[in-house]
C-alpha cells in the first residue's frame, strides 16, 4: 500500500475524532513534560512510566479511532496498568542494544579523549596547521558513524513494539520484539521514507506556534499503525 493511501485510511477514520484526539494528546503531552520540571522525583518518574504511559497513549487513539469507550485519560491507567508488560518489552531491548551502544559509547569516549590535545590548543591559541592528529580520532569517528548507524537500523527494527504490544498482549517480552523484527526485515528504508512524507505536517505544526502538534502527533501516530497493519494483515 502507498503512502498516500496509508494516509487516506487514517484520515477517514480520523474523521470526527479530531477533539478527543487533540485533547487526549495535550493530556498526554503534559504528564510527559511536567515532572521534567520536578528534580529527581520528575526524572524517576518518567524513567518508569513513560514507555507504559505511551503505550496507553496509543492504545487509547486506537481506540478512539475503533469507536470504542474511552476517556481522555484512560492513557495513564492503561499505562500503570502496563508497567510490567512494557518493561518486559523494555528489558528484552536493553538486553538486544546494551552491547552495540556500549561499543558506540567506547568510540566516542576514544574520539575525545585523543582529541583533548587539539582542544587544549585551541584553548591556549595555539593551534597551528602542522597540529600532530592522532589517526586513533579518524578510526574512533569511523566506527562511531558506523556503529550509529547500525544501532539506529536495529531501533528502527523495533519500532513496531507499542502496535505489536496491542494486538498480542499476552505475549512475552522476546516475542514482542523479535515479531517487530520480523516485520521490519526489508522496510527500514520504507519506514524512513514515511517518516520524511510527514515532514511537511510537521513544519506547519510548528508554524501554528505548537497548537498543531495537537493534531499533528495523534496523525502520525495512527499513520504508523496502518502502516504496522499493512505489514501484519494477519491482524487486520
């Protein structure tokens, strides 16, 4: 299926949702961004419950868009009631990603750290032309770029978890992700090309001074899942 049918089949079934969408997402919008304000308290909180509350969040615009009873902030009790089922989720990514961000993390520790003599000389004006650069930076950056790369591949690849999550509650963790996987095999690219298609919707959101990403996150978070329903139309 197209991009722009993908679009069409969110928009009609959008249609005369738009204000419990837009409200549910404010809603949604405030309890991911207010305990930032609140010291240590805030952060913990969301380090918990910001998967499960995103989780709710999209669970309830399916939802919405399905006719079914939902209020405006059933997306915080379907995410408490989610915490374990997302940290399952959560829990079987660390495992998958822990060692490919820890070798991204050694790559950029070793770029700094050979690059600390060029720093100190820009620092004390004394940097010249002949500056002996350690050929470690270009392999620390080489790896770095290759290494991001391919983390950013496999997060793509597990991008569908939140959808998967719905349509098979009861399954575990490892099955969640490996089908995300599964489905992703081969539509990365198309992914990153639906991501793009948005970009437009995106900047007039932000023209609107933020007001349009009332309307602008609930659409393409839809979008995204009749996407994940063209690749899975067993669960169509």
């Amino acid at each position: 299926m197209s991009f722009s049918n993908i679009k069409k089949i969110t928009l009609d079934n959008i249609h005369g949702h738009w204000h419990k969408l837009a409200i549910t997402t404010l809603l949604y919008l405030t309890f991911s961004f207010v305990p930032l304000f609140i010291p240590i308290a805030g952060f913990i909180f969301l380090f918990i419950f910001s998967t499960p509350i995103t989780y709710g969040y999209i669970l309830s615009l399916v939802k919405i868009i399905n006719n079914e009873e939902v209020s405006i902030i059933d997306f915080l009790l379907i995410g408490f009631k989610s915490t374990g089922k997302a940290w399952r989720v959560i829990g079987n990514l660390f495992v998958r990603l822990f060692i490919p961000i820890l070798i991204l993390f050694g790559f950029a520790v070793l770029v700094a750290y050979n690059s600390l003599p060029i720093l100190e000389a820009l620092k004390n004006h004394t940097l010249t032309l002949d500056i002996e650069i350690s050929p470690l930076i270009n392999i620390g950056f080489l790896g770095y770029i290759i290494t991001f790369i391919f983390v950013l591949y496999k997060f793509l690849s597990y991008f569908l978890c939140y959808y998967l999550m719905i349509d098979y509650p009861n399954e575990s963790g490892t099955y969640i992700v490996s089908k995300s996987a599964s489905l992703m095999n081969g539509n990365i690219l198309r992914l990153i090309g639906f991501f793009f298609s948005f970009i437009g919707w995106f900047i007039l959101s932000l023209l609107t001074f933020g007001i349009g990403l009332l309307f602008f996150i609930p659409y393409l978070y839809i979008s995204i899942y009749y996407f994940y329903k063209n690749l899975s139309p067993e669960k169509s």
